[in-house]
C-alpha cells in the first residue's frame, strides 16, 4: 500500500515531542513526512526541514494548510506537535481542508478550545486522531482485552499514577524550555501535572477498564517556588457503575522518572502494569500464584501479539507503542478513504471523545480542588 | 541480664497473632513466657498453656493480674494479644498492678475504650507499648533516621498503602474466624481495613516522615456481600507542617498479600520501601541514580545496623522486626526498673501516643467517608 | 513435648555462626541452651557463658562432654559452631557418649578427618545432623518436591551460584578475624570459597534437583595478593543420570552480598530461587507464563507451607530457615529416642552422607583446578 | 545529510530478522532501501518487494551487485540477512563492487567461508559492518566506556549467560522454519547454541570488558531428539591478562526468552546488565550501596546519552540498539566517503575482526567440547 503523505506542524529545533513523532511515523513505513511548518517563524521552519529533509516548508499551519489543500500531491495527514495552545487553530485549519488530523495531548490549553475543536472534527470530512500513546502498548491492549473478556470480574478498584521527578527543583527558572511553557498557564492551561501527566493516567485507568470516572475529589499542590500550576496532585476517582480509583500525578517526586503505573482489581483477580517496564503485565487470578505474562510471550493474546513486532523477551519499548498509534491511523485514514464509516475505522485509536474526557478531567481537578476538594463531576 | 518474667492474654489455639508475639519474645532472649490466660475459659487456656510449656494458666485476666501482683515471681509485664475490644480492659487490669504491658494494635475498639485506657497509661506505674511492630524493621528505622537527618529535605509527600487480598471473597461467611471478628464492628471497631491495616500505613507514615497527620479525606467502601466494615478505602492525607499524602488500604485487591508500602519525597530526595521485600531501602538524592541501600550492607547505618542480627544479604523479616520491639521493650523496662523516666526508656518505641494516633485516625476516616470525604481533622 | 537440653561447643565473643545457632534453636522453643564450651580458654568460656545466660561453662569440649555425659540432666545434643579443623574432634568427643551432634557446615578440614567422623557417626548411639541451613527455606523444599513430583520432568541443567564480595579487598591482612581463619588453609582446609559458600550451592543443587554430582571440571583463583585458598571458583558439572550443570562462588564480586541463586531446568518446565529473597519460587511450566509462587501463599504446597510459621507476605528469613532445621533435629532426637530408626528419624535434614558430599565436593575441586580443569570424579 | 542508498539480500517472506533490519535502517532515518534480492526465487523476491514497496528487485544477489553498481544512482550499501551460509559469497560480491556491507551475525558458516571473507574485507574499498546488535544498546556503551575508565579497576571476573526456552521441545521437527535452519550444521555451521547465541554473549563479554578471550573449556549437550547442534553449552573462559569468566548458552531452559546477561568484577567494583531490562545498568562501586543508572537519568554519561533518543523512563529497546548501529554505519559509509581512513571510521562497530573473534569462538567450543573440555586456544 502506498505510504500516506504527511505534514507536521511544531516540531522543529529541539522540541523532545516532534522528534518521537517522527521516528514513531517511520518505524513501521506507513507515512512520508514531505511538508512542515515546523517553527514560529519561516526562517527556523525552514533552517528545521532543510536539517531533516522534508522538502517542503512553509511560514505558518495556516499557508501550508492552504497549499497543501490545494496541490495534487498535497499532504494526506498532518501531525500537530506544538504547544497545548496552539492545537485547537491548526486541528480546525486542517480538519477544514479534509487532511486528516493526528494530534499531541492533551487536546486545547482551554475547555472553550476544546468545544470549538469538538464541533470542527463533528462537521469535518476528515479524522482527528489523538495520540494517546501509551494505549498502543501491547501489554496495555492484552489487559484491556482481558477485562473486557471478564478475567477480572466485575471491576472494583482501579489505582493509576504517573510521578516524575523533572521539576523538583524550579527548572523553569533556569532557562529549561519545556519546564517554562509547561508551568505556563497561558501556554499549557490551567493544568500542570494534571494536564501534562495525569491526563495519561487518566486516560489509560479508563482505557484499559473500559470505565468512566464519574467524579472527581482533587487536592492540587504547587511545590516550586512561585510556580503558578500545579506540580503534584492527588485525587480520589469514583467510577460510573461504582468502581473506585485513586490517582497520583507529580513531577516533584526524586526518583521517578516516567513512572505511570496502572493497577486494576476487580471480585476475580488483579493486573499490574507499569510504563517503565511495558513488555511485562502481571495477572494474578483470585487464589493462584502472579502469572508474568510478556509481550510476544508464553500467555501473550492476540490483542497484544497484534500489535507487536518482535518476538518475546526482546524488548519493544515506548518509540513501538507510539508507533502503533500512527500504524493504526494510517490504517483508518486508508479506510476512510477506502469508503468506511470514520467510527469503524478508529477503532480503539483516541479521538476526540477521548480529548473531551481529558479537558474535562483537567477542569474538574482544578474545580474540586479550588473548593478544598468537593466531589465535581467530570 | 536476667530474663523478664512475662505473661500473656490471649494468643490460645491457632490464633495468628499470639504465637507471632511468642516466637518475637524468644528471639533475643530476653523473656521468659510463664504465665497465661490463653483462652476465654479456663480449660482452653490451660490446654493450651500445657502445649505451650507455659508453667502458670489462669482462667481470666483479672484472676492473673491479681495472683501474678501478689507473687515475688510474678510476671514483670504482659503482652495482651486478644481480638481489638478486649484490648483495654486487659491492660488496665495489669496497669493498676504495675505490671508493664505489651499490647497488640489497633489500641481498642472505641474511642472511649482508648481515653479511659489513655488515663490509665498516665497514672500507672509501669510501661505500655503497642506493638505497632513494622517500626522494627531495620531499613525504616534507617529510612526514619535520614529524614531526621535532613537527607531528604523538607517533606513534600508521602504516599503509603496497604494491600491485601484476602478478604475479596466473602471469607467470613464461610467460617474462617481471623475473618469473622475482623469484619465485626463489634469485635474490630467502626475500622474495617482502616483499622487493621490503615493503622499500619498510618503509623509507618508518620513514624518515619516524622510528621502528623491533621486532616483526612476519606471514601471507605465495602465489596464483600454484606460486609459491615470497610475493605477498601482510600484517603488523602494533609499534614501539619504542610506535607501531602495518599493512603490505601485494601483487603480485597487480588494479588496482594501484605504489600505495605511506603514512598517519601521530600525537595532533596526521595525513599521507597516496601514491607514484602524488607531488607532493601531505595534512596534516590535528586540528580543522581537510585542507591539500593540493604540491612547489613554498605550503606547501612547505626539506625539499622544497631537493630540487625545477621551480615546483610541473609534477609531478616516480619519475625525480627517484632522482636526488636521486645527487645527494645525489655530494655525499657529495665530501664524504668532501674530509674530511669518513662519517657527516655521508651525511646521510639510506640506507645499510648501511636495508640490514640490510630484510633484518631480510624475515627476521622469514618467520619469523613460519612461526610462524602470532608476534610475532617484528626 | 519438654525441650531438648542443649550445649554448644564455640560461638563465644562475636563470632557470627554461634549466635545464628542460638536464635535458631530457640525459635520454635524445642531447646534449652544449659551448658557450653565457647570459647578457647576457660576464661574467656566463662565469660561468653556468663553474658548469654547459660548455667554451665566449661573449659574444653572434652571436659564437656565428659561432665555433661555423667549427669542424670547433662545435655541431649550438642551445636559444634567452631572453625572447621575442630569440627571433627568434637564431634567425635560428644557422639562417643550417646550426645545427639548439630555440626556446622564444611563437615571438617581435611578428608582423613571427614572419613574418621564418618565412622564415628556409624557407630554412635547418637544422630549427626549437619546444618546446611538453606535447605531449611520453605521454598526450597517446595522446589525439591516439585521436582520430586515430576513437575520439570527429566531434569536436564542445573545452574547454581553462589557469590559474595567481602574478600575483594584483602580483609584479612586487615585484622578482620572472620577473612583470617576463612582464608587459612589449617583452619578452613584445601577450599576458599569452594569450601565456604561453594559447598552451600553445591548441597543446594543437589538437595533439590535429586540428583548427585558425578564429575567437575573447576578452574579456581585467589585474586585477592598473597591468599593462599581459591576466592573465586568456576565449575562445570556432570550430574549421574546425565544432567550438566555449573556452579560459580567468589567472594569477589563486588555488589554481591549472599547472592546464592539455583535454578534448575527439566524437559517440562524451570525453576528459579534466590536466597536473598527466598519467599519467592519461579516457576514456568513450558508453555506458560512464568508463576510467581510466595511462601504460604497460593500455590504454596504442603512442602513449604510444613515449615512456614507465618502468613505470605510477612517475610521469613535466614533464621527461619535455621530454625527449621533445629526443629527437625529436635523431632529426630525425640524420635530415635523413642525408638525409631536413625534414618527414618532424619528424614530430609541433612547430616553424615551430605557431609561427605560436600568434602568430596571440596577436593575435586581442587585436584580438577591442579589438573587444568580435568574432569575428576566426585 | 542525504539518505544513504540501500539494498537487501534476503529478509523476504516472514523471516523475523529482515524486518528487524528494515526497521532499524528508517529509525535514524539514515537510509533508504531501494533494491532488493530477498528471496530464494525471482519470483517470490519480487513478490516481497512488491509488499514492502521496495522499487528494483532481483533474482540473485549476485545480480543485484552487477546491476547496481554499474547505476549511478545504485546501491551505496547493502544489508546481507540471509540464513549464515549464504553470508560469505553475498558479501563478497558487494565488497568486489566497492558496495559497503551490513551483515547479520556469525560472520558465516564455516571458518573456511570466514578466512575467504576476511581477505575479501582486506582488499575492498568498502565498510563490512557485522550487525552484533546488542553492542549498540545504551547502558552497553556506558559499561564499556566505564570500564575502560577505570570505574571498576582491573577486571577479574566475567559473567555471560545467553539462556533461552524456544527448543525444549524438538520445534525442528514441527515445521518452524527457524528451527530447522538454525538447527541444521549444512545451514548454521558447526555451533548450534553457540553459534546462534554463544556468539553474542562472548562478543558482548569482550565489547564491554576490553578483553579478549584467550581459551575456552567448553561442555557441549544436545537435549532435543536427534537434534545435530549443541542446544546448551557451558564454557570456562581465560581471557587474555587473567582475567577468567564462565559462559552459559541455552536454547532448552524453559521460563528464558531473551536473557542475554552480563556482570562483570573488577577490584573496585562490578557492573550487572540484563537484555530484557536494557535501559537499566546496575553499578557497585565497592564498598558502596549498588546504583541503578538508566538511560538518560542521573548518572548516564556521555557514552550512553549520546545514543539514546528519548528521555530516562521512556524505555528504548531491541529495535532502537539495532537501529544504532545503522546510523553508526550511516554515520561511518558518509566519513569513508569524505575520505576517511576505514579505521577511525568504523569507531566502536563491529566488523570483521569482530567476525572472526565470533568464528574462532564457535570453532574453540566445538573443539574443546570434543576433546573432553580440554582448554582450547581461540
């Protein structure tokens, strides 16, 4: 099949996240990356794609929008891997020329971004994928595949967390880039390590259950000196349908480096799974000894073998489970093209639901927590 | 040094608890076991005290208090290993005798059962210690040692929990009597796995962060059919000073055993440990790698190595961890005996302060899930 | 049942075995320690005596043996807890007079006297129990019945190590008493570490595969400057019945503390167990995802679950597994002493024959080492 | 910089290791693979390129040399993933035609094949590159950088163990077309364990330590049913200027999949490493508490940082080591072209003495095995 043609938006210099995209775009050959606007201004973006060799560059999302839209060979799908701030304008720029969307998390630094981008991908002739990427970790996919399959019974308890360590100290103060527009209300929203980190939480307690939160208790804390957003959270999580959960984000916890840890419970056996170690999940059947179940591995189900490339005990790591996720969106833009309903066609991808219930998780943390940690509904 | 002449209630036929305590009294050899009112009649108790090699059986607690008081060798101290509403009274009538007690945790049942104990304590002539035994563990003591020593810095977080799994089906209704009284609020409390765990959590908390908890927000739950008592609860935690916490306690999470767990993070570093693997101490000074520090082993200090019997690397457990608390009890009472207060000789063994903590906390757990998780004080 | 009366010959001052055997033997209360000849002048036995709380000192084992022989209350068995070159002499002095021997581990320092001990052994009126104490974990001995029961099948490999790290630097040149008389060819034998720790693994392999070492082809060295016993030795090993193995013991290797790890694999499936966390048995039936079996947890067999005291996930350790042997001597001891066999009495625990294994294990060693690594029958 | 132009031999069909090739060539983004001989057939070959939308495909790799070299815009270099006994001629072939070469690993089937090769490296104008992949794992460089700056001193010992459980059962005679050809000497040549996994454990030993291997005693089996090929080794090592080490090969140790492992001893420290945890580097510095370095966090040097890709905590694994080595090469064929000595371009990649080292070994082990585990010099 041939490779889908592909534009980026952000990305250029330094940015940690362009660069990922990039190599999870590559990895399984689905996609050219041929078109960026890449930086804020025309010259950066252009000095960018000279440097990784994307042949065409543009000023703005806007103008490449507009030409790319307009060409024969134009681009099929574009990346937007900016800042929060900026996802809602360049999504709605493209989403209105029919190029597919494949955005960074979470959605919009705003719940009003967030709405306004909602209705554009409802009257867009064109996917909007969010890449949620934890969620294309093999091990992710079996556990989720096995509670839906009812190893676990009905779901009781559900703890995730996702501490870091990065901001301990007040980086943003001295000159760390990605430490000053992530403390940065204006640029990332009203979430700090709510926003950047928990959503991921968030999102994946309910990926792999399969469950909604319903409401939110949240008690915020900002540990840095003068820093405006919140770098630890702790919050309680009740469940549509009565599970409950905790969750923990903090980038004020030495020691931890990208620790997102997910554990879920229910009458007949527990799974534990953590992100520094994804090709492993442990199954613990009510009654019976912890089973270590591995990617690729001896009890490794369809649900994970699927989405894995090499064989067990060699392990695949977090570039793979990006992968997936644009592996699978070149799938569904081919069949889109090809003629399939766009609801068929993501099948497990994150959308925009998916962006939605983040938005909201961020606000219902801040709400809650703002009024000394009430129940708020999400 | 001679041997302490000591007594037990409690702890006759298969009771966990009871032979845990004998087997930590015989450890470092500083007790001798001779008398005891085992069991609620006086012909269980002396069936049991014969298979036990116990000289002396009585057939209550009164009666023992009474003629052991009256004998030139009499017991010197009990320990009272009885379900959680015998607790006071046991120790009340050995107090007013002057006979030092080691009782087992949560205090009491109530809360009135604790001040009327409380007052007891005050006025007695003799030692109470609560065998709030995980403080015995070497690597605590190691990991308490470093925060009061500034190692971590100012205290930011702490995150504690206590999973079990044991009570995920409804194990009382099928005649497992460990399951029985702990799920009976007459027999436990108004704390179902707040009080037999969360206490544990709750202590080590505090003992090694050397902090107090002030306010609690708590959502206690049930998931065993007709369970009156909590078995899974989540709290989060303030504390005085400024610190945040997160508390679990679980008896229903499949997978766990007795998974109590402690993380510390303060602005200079952070220290994880966990009960299941107890000779190991993670200590992480921020900006460098994680140090694995072992009972024994290089790293080790004097707060650990002072407590440890055997080279590291030939693992310690739950068993010496309990008997450092005899040991440090018998060295009290020696202590008292010889003059020195009641207050140095206790040293950081837990006493009726722990005790009142726990039952306080317990306390302010229900009350706040009553409240749908107020932040209610301790 | 009453308790057995106990002496000890060494384990005075600090020497770390003596107090090992000490806590050991009063674990499960099945001893009174009443007489002991600690240490090497009467003085210095006396003193030791004196501050252990043990009634009767005496000046030499023999006097022992011969005093405590001529009392109606004089000990049942005697704890031999010194170097290795006295092990045989004094086992020898108390098996002539009908005294149950508990020997440390290597059985003695040369052959010629492991060979007149064995003799003696045979012809006493009294048991010789040899305390390789790692075959005291609860997991060990679920691992040997596993095996036993068929569930690896055919064994084919045995993988056994056995490294430590406290003779990397010279210690004994350093005044450090425990490096001198362990690294002393007169008072240890013809093994460094194939003697101390090696024996250990050796033992270990052999105890729970079943199966006895035929031939070894070893390469040992001394890397620490002027040590005149192997610290460091390779080995590869043929097992009768066709099984091939290899075992490894230093005590150089720096990180390793008491790193003794078997892991034994059959047609069928493969176990794995390491002492430093010896409440857990890994076990992968082929095919299947790898279980985690914990000491009394599920899947925890009569075979562990016989010799655990508490609850999964409350730790055992080193001492317990001690104890268990002690335990198992005290039901010998009553056995044979109302009338049964000496080897039924034995069951499982380990005395003359294994001992024997372990010296012939020691001299091949080093005749194989001296003969570039020849294959050597055991 | 432009992408270098790339070619295949062999990887057609579902042979795992082509496509592990593919994907490691577009990680880095260095290449573009343009030509292709991947199959046994024309047909079939074209058939795969069609798939993998590779444009010019051939029916012979010697074809495919002849036609490319003589295009301007032909093959720069060409990666040889075919079954071993066809490395030797392929690689000749590009080599003749100044074509660089990536070559799976062993170098090829026959010492006889290899010294052929060996003299064809000698006399190219061209790179030869052996894809022993694991050398391009991270915390692998770290190790390596450490210990050639003394981190550990003189290095003693030497760990190695390559254990795996995927031909317990005889799968050669169940169809698998992976183990038939890895199973068959016509095919894989003298060593079967040896060869396939011996070969990267002995050059992982010698890459990271800095020594080389000076002669080996090794003990051959052969467990599944009239399997031809060792399918477990155990090896002695004497490494050149004394330092010793073991080896462990296993293809029939059920509950392993990948668990290549690495420690290594020196008299100042030790260094423990794990393929299937690669982002973790476990370091002793004696006398010190062990550290857990990862990639990219706190204590990763520049040896380690400068290849890794994404941040501490987000693992890299298998595909990402591989693909390092790729743009090593990617890296080395633009420095040769600029007019760089072969040399001082190569760096640390393995070429072809790397090869030979690996021949020699397999060679060494198959001798030694038949002659009793007699020493035999490499």
């Amino acid at each position: 099949m041939a490779r889908i043609r592909l534009g980026m938006v952000g990305g250029g210099n330094d940015a940690f996240i362009g660069g990922v995209h990039r190599i999870a775009s590559r990895i399984d050959d689905r996609f050219d990356l041929i078109a960026g606007a890449l930086s804020s201004t025309p010259e950066k973006s252009a000095a960018s794609a000279e440097a990784l060799g994307i042949p065409r560059s543009y000023g703005s999302f806007e103008e490449m929008a507009e030409a790319e839209a307009a060409r024969e060979d134009g681009i099929e799908a574009v990346s937007i891997v900016t800042p929060n701030y900026v996802h809602a304008a360049a999504a709605k720029a493209f989403l209105a020329k029919g190029i597919h969307v494949i955005c960074d998390k979470p959605l919009t630094s705003t719940l009003e971004d967030a709405e306004a981008l909602e209705s554009a991908v409802a009257e867009a002739d064109a996917l909007f994928i969010l890449t949620h990427n934890y969620t294309g970790y093999p091990m992710i996919r079996q556990a989720r595949a096995m509670i839906e399959a009812g190893d676990l019974g009905d779901i009781r308890i559900v703890q995730a967390e996702y501490p870091q360590d990065w901001l301990t100290a007040p980086m943003e103060n001295e000159g760390v880039k990605q430490a000053e527009w992530r403390t940065d209300p204006a640029r990332s929203g009203a979430g700090g390590s709510v926003g950047d980190i928990g959503t991921h939480a968030h999102n994946l307690a309910c990926f792999v259950s399969g469950l909604q939160v319903e409401s939110i208790a949240a008690d915020l804390q900002s540990w840095g000196a003068g820093r405006k957003l919140d770098d630890n959270a702790h919050m309680m999580l009740r469940f549509a349908g009565g599970a409950r959960g905790m969750l923990w984000s903090s980038q004020v916890a030495p020691g931890n480096e990208n620790a997102l840890k997910l554990r879920v419970y229910g009458e007949k056996g527990g799974l534990e799974w953590s992100q520094e170690d994804p090709n492993y999940l442990w199954f613990t059947p009510l009654g019976e000894p912890k089973r270590l179940i591995t990617r690729n591995g001896a009890g490794a189900s369809e649900a994970s073998q699927s989405v894995s490339r090499i064989p067990g005990g060699h392990p695949e790591g977090y570039l793979e489970g990006f992968a997936t996720i644009y592996n699978e969106a070149a799938d569904a833009i081919r069949a889109v093209q090809g003629g399939a309903s766009r609801e068929s066609a993501m099948g497990v991808l994150p959308g925009i639901a998916a962006g939605m219930d983040g938005m909201r998780f961020i606000n219902a943390c801040v709400t809650s927590s703002a009024n000394d940690a009430a129940w708020t509904k999400l």
